[in-house]
C-alpha cells in the first residue's frame, strides 16, 4: 500500500499590526479603533509596506465596527525625517479618507523635534492625535491645540474625581485634561481596565477609553 504524503499547509504568518478599540466612556459605544505595529517600525513605515498595512487594517476594522474611524500609532523612533508625503499617499492607496483616519504622534518626539510633521498632517487635511507623555512636556497654547484633534493619556490609576473641575487638580495631569475640555478636543484614556474604572474615568474628565474595557465590549 502506498502512502501519499500531503503537504502540511504552512502556518500563516502573524499580521504585522494590532488593532484595538476605543469607546466612550459615557455609553460604551465603540468610538474609534487604533492600530499598533508588530513590525519594525523602520519597515513598515516604507510606502508600499505602510499601505499594505493600512489596506489590511481598514478591512479588518470595518468587520468590527464599520462606522468607526482608525487612529495609526507613528512610533517616536521614525518621526525625524519621516516624509509626510509618503504617510498621506500611502493611506490614500490604501482606501483610507480624511474622516476616516488619523495619526498619532509621540509628544516627547514633538517637544524634542518640532511640530513640523503634525503640522504638515494637519495642512493635507489629516486628523492629527497626540500620544501624551505622562510629564505633559508640551506647551498647550493655541498652536498646540489647534493641530490635535484628540489627546491619549495614559489612564491614572486612581483618578481623583475632581481633575476636570477649574479648582481641581493642579497637577500636569490636572492642567492638560483642562486645556483639552477647553479646546474641544477628544480626551483619552489608555488602559481602562473595568467598568467602574470608567466611571470614574468619565467624571474626571475623558471622554474616551482602551484597554480591558473596551476589548470586552466588543465581544
């Protein structure tokens, strides 16, 4: 008796990006999506690697949530001398709009290099977040506030209930949560871990929440 041997179909290869989601931390309603590399950054922020990512990622996030809007995390190490031009063409062959996408930029990286970057996003017409450092660096006058069109912060542990109130918390924390309700802008929390934590998250003035919380509830 013979014995055909049939090939072991390969493995496939893990995708070179993470999508998470973002809800409102008032209602729970998923809010917006954000992507996160698995990739050397260096790789695959080259034109064609960057709209094979963002292609893959619009697709899969339209099964998820087809109404929501994707941020793309633009990882500090590659934010000198990154052509704007390649991020804005590289999204449009990608099928991706203005509405429908944002970038997201490290603010170290920007206190460090200049706002040339999310400035030049912001004159294509492209939303332009800001992944705050927990120091809050950044001057957040006008300029500032003019280019972002949402804030990310890393969620406090144990938030006092009073940061967003104007005799609250004078803290970096304190200021940037009050400059961000100021101008209108979307506040973030990352890292929400529970419902409760939301709660409080939402009273102390964020408007939007990832991490734990917002993975259960699109399940």
């Amino acid at each position: 008796m013979n014995v055909i041997p049939f090939p072991r179909a390969a493995a496939p290869e893990p995708l070179a990006f993470s999508i998470g989601a973002r809800v409102d931390l008032r209602i729970g309603a998923t809010a917006a999506g954000v992507v996160r590399l698995r990739a050397p950054a260096h790789e695959a922020f080259g034109y064609s690697n960057l709209a094979r990512l963002l292609r893959g990622a619009r697709m899969a996030w339209r099964e998820r949530a087809p109404h929501a809007a994707l941020a793309l995390i633009v990882p500090g190490e590659v934010h000198t001398g990154l052509d704007v031009d390649l991020l804005s063409d590289a999204a449009i062959e990608a099928g991706c709009t203005r509405r429908s996408l944002s970038f997201e930029l490290d603010e170290r990286e920007i206190v460090t290099n200049g706002p040339g970057l999310a400035e030049d996003l912001r004159a294509r017409g492209w939303g332009v977040n800001l992944r705050g450092d927990p120091d809050c660096p950044l001057p957040f006058g006008a300029h500032a506030r003019a280019l972002y069109s949402e804030v990310v912060l890393a969620a406090p542990e144990s938030p006092g209930p009073y940061l967003a109130l104007q005799d609250g918390d004078r803290s970096p924390l304190g200021r940037r949560i009050l400059a961000t309700q100021a101008a209108g802008i979307i506040l973030t929390a990352e890292g929400v871990r529970s419902a409760s934590h939301a709660r409080v998250l939402a009273i102390a003035g964020f408007d939007r929440g990832s991490g734990p919380f917002a993975e259960a509830s699109l399940r």
